[in-house]
C-alpha cells in the first residue's frame, strides 16, 4: 500500500468511529507513518493510544507496543478486538500464556493478521521471542509510559533501559515513545535511552485552565479546616490524599463522625473492600475518598470537584497526576495543598533508608515542591515551568486560577510566613 494514498482521516472513521483526530494525533500519525523515530508527551487522557494503534492497523506487519502494565495491555487488546472481526488482530505475549496460545499467537503473527503485538518488557528480552519476531515484518516498536525508562520519572522500570539493546536486533524499525512526564530531565533520559535523539518530538499543553490551585499552611486544625471545605462543597465528588494509612484511617472517620460520607482506600485494606470503595466513589454513593497514592491510577471520574492533599505529594510530577484528576469534565477542579516544613523532613527521613542515588534524586524532586509551596507567584506558571513550558501568566488561559494571583501576598505577610516555619 502507498502510503501517501492513504486518507488517515477516513481511517479514523472506519477503526475508531471518530470524525475528528484529536491534538497533535494527526501530525504524530504522519510522522511515525513516514518511519520517522516519533516522541510524543501528551497529558493523560490525550489519546496517546491512537497515536499508535491506527497507523499500526493500516500498515503492513506488526507492531510491537511495550507497556508495564499487564491490566493495561489487557484492555487495550479487548478494545481493538471489538473493533475488527478477527480476533488475531491484537496480542499479548507475556508469561502467562500457554504452550499452545504462544503458537497461535506465533501463528496469526507470521500470517499477517496480528497488527498490534503488546509485550511487557521482561518478556521483550526472552531470546526465544527475540529470534523469532526477527523473522516476521515489524512495522514499528511502540514504547508506552516510555518515562518508565528514567529514574527521574515516577515509575522506573529497569527492564525498559534494555529495550534500546532489543530493538536494535529486530533491525532498522521506527520507534515512537509516549509518556504523560513532562518534565525535561525525563524527556531527555527517554530520548537518549532509546537512542532516538534524532526523534521528531510532539509535545501537547500540560496546562489544565479549569484547575484551582491552592496551598494552604498545615496547621493543628487542619481537620476542622478540611471538613469546613467540604460542607462548602456538600455534595460534591472530592479526593483527600494523605501519606499513610493510618492517617488515611483517621481522617476517613473524623470526616464520618462529622456528617461527611468518606471512605478509606488503601493497600492495606482487601481487594473486596478497595474495589467496594472504589465503586461507591464512581457510583456517588459517597462523596469523599480518602486515599493513599494507591488509590487513581485509571480512575476516570469526569466530575471530581477537589484534590485535597492533607500532606504534601513527593514530587510536582505526582502532585500534578493527582491533581489532574479533579474536573476532568471541564467544569470546577479544586486543588489544594497543605503544607508545612515538618513534613518535608518527614519525606526525608522516609527517603534515608533508600540507596543514596536514590535520595539525591528524591531530595531534589522534594525541594521543587517545597519551591511551589512557598512561591508567591503564579503556581500554574512555576507548575508548568517545571514541565518545560513557558505560561504568560497574565494573558495565559486560567491565569487567575490560584490563591497567589487572587489574593497576592504583600511583601510583609509573605516574610511573616517564611519566618513562622
Ligand atoms: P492517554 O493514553 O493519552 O492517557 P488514551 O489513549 O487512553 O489517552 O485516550 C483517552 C480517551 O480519548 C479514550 O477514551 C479515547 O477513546 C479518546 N480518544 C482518543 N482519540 C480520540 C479522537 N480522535 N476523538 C475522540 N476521542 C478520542
Ligand atoms: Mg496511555
């Protein structure tokens, strides 16, 4: 097929159903289309998958997509089965499979049928598997969550810094890599790992205009300032982050005793009780979930109205994940932070354990959010400074969505503060 004859927009319409590409899709399309090594950054929830599913479907030979997470390849594959009528269109290799399901996996492969092959990264690195994908016609290596690769990214994976190694033995095929990291140490690590420096890069806005950034100083009545938010917001959706469990515990049942319907959610607690909880929060049957990070990956519920965080997340690159959860809709997202210093070093002393590459790079990602904590400066702009992007912090959409823009600091109060810690 010439791909220059190729009507992309058509199909959209004819795999997805869609009319429109959505961003940057349609250009990251025809770059890796063009066999171009392709890096795209785009939020979450900005149709990273497209990008590589379609041209992977309209092309010959199959695709290899690379993802940490077996759930997450497992959906990806159900979706693009029902949109085909073969089955074979879609695989996962992993160590689960059976002798048999691995030959016919093989099978649908080497006749041309599979067009997306999803691996899991240790799996990438079986030589058995190696041998044999370097038989058949690849059409492109899809690396996703692709910050995976860096230790400055929120989830490294070892595994991923062998996939350059691999790739290279499966020949000379164009690689595109996705993440929703911004941050430009991490881009950088991505690029240079893959040994794709060359790539052509397609970064989308991580500005979020509807979010209201708040940070407000931690102090003993945290708890009563916390259920006083929330009967101004009664009825409303909202997500407290805390460190631990216990204090999870805790404030899931002073907010109860108060008259607010919260539960906990926790990896302590059983996966009938989490998924019960997780439920309830989708379901509105209650308002509140008060959580640890454990609680949102894949949690799409359009109209959470705060991201309340009782301790101060680990780095920026977490506190906007979090956060980026609240008014997926569109409509009001509030976001607020409370901070104090003690908890920094609480962090600290957490991290001391850990090996001492380690913490230098937890010390310095801590050390940026206690930079955002304290700015008085427009915190969307420092937020999105820190992912590479200028913000005008004036004229910008969602310029006077946060606490230092609506009520500035004077000179004074704002030394006040700093000597108060
Ligand atoms: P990401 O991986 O970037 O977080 P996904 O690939 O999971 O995002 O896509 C997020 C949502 O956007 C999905 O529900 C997907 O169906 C939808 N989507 C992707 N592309 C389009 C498009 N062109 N038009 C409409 N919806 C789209
Ligand atoms: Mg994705």
């Amino acid at each position: 097929m010439n791909l220059n004859e190729i009507d992309i927009h058509k199909e959209l319409k004819k795999y997805f159903g869609f009319s429109q590409f959505k961003g940057l899709q349609e250009q990251v399309i025809k770059s890796l289309l063009n066999k171009q090594n392709t890096f795209v950054i785009m939020p979450t929830g900005g149709g990273k998958s497209l990008c590589y599913q379609l041209p992977a479907l309209i092309q010959e030979g199959t695709a290899i997509v690379v993802s940490p997470l077996i759930a997450l390849m497992k959906n990806q594959v159900d979706a693009i089965r029902s949109l085909s009528s073969e089955n074979g269109v879609a695989h996962v290799l992993n160590s689960s499979l059976t002798k048999t399901e691995i030959a016919q996996v093989k099978k649908d492969i080497t006749s041309g049928l599979t067009k997306l092959l999803y691996v899991a990264p240790e799996s990438l690195t079986k030589e058995e598997y190696v041998a044999f994908l370097q038989t058949v016609p690849i059409s492109f290596v899809a690396i996703d969550e692709a910050h995976c690769i860096s230790e400055w990214g929120h989830d490294f994976r070892p595994e991923y810094r062998n996939l350059k190694h691999i790739i290279k033995q499966l020949g000379d095929v164009p690689i595109i890599g996705l993440t929703a990291t911004a941050t430009p140490k991490v881009q950088e690590d991505i690029l240079k790992n893959l040994d794709m420096t060359d790539a052509t890069t397609f970064k989308a806005s991580f500005n979020r205009p509807n979010l209201y950034y708040e940070v407000r100083t931690k102090t003993k009545n945290i708890e009563s300032d916390i259920i006083r938010f929330i009967k101004q917001h009664k009825g409303k959706s909202g997500i407290i982050y805390c460190l631990s469990r216990k204090k999870v515990e805790a404030i899931a049942e002073v907010l109860q005793v108060n008259g607010i319907s919260a539960v906990p959610y926790h990896a302590g607690l059983d996966a009938k009780t989490r998924a019960k909880h997780q439920d309830m929060f989708l379901m509105e049957d209650v308002d509140v979930v008060v959580a640890t990070i454990a609680f949102g990956m894949g949690i799409d519920k359009p109209d959470v109205r705060f991201v309340i965080h009782h301790d101060i997340p680990k780095s920026l690159e977490s506190y906007y994940q979090e956060t980026g959860r609240a008014g997926r809709d569109g409509g009001e997202g509030h976001c607020l932070a409370y901070y104090s210093y003690k908890d920094v070093e609480k962090l600290e002393k957490f991290m001391s354990g850990k090996p001492v590459a380690e913490q230098e790079i937890g010390f310095a990602l801590l050390q940026e959010v206690v930079a955002y904590a304290e700015t008085s400066m427009s915190r969307r702009r420092f937020l999105l400074h820190y992912f590479g992007e200028e913000f005008d912090d004036v004229n910008g959409e969602g310029a006077d969505m946060d606490d230092n823009i609506r009520n500035p600091k004077t000179k004074v109060e704002a030394i006040d503060q700093v000597v108060k810690l």
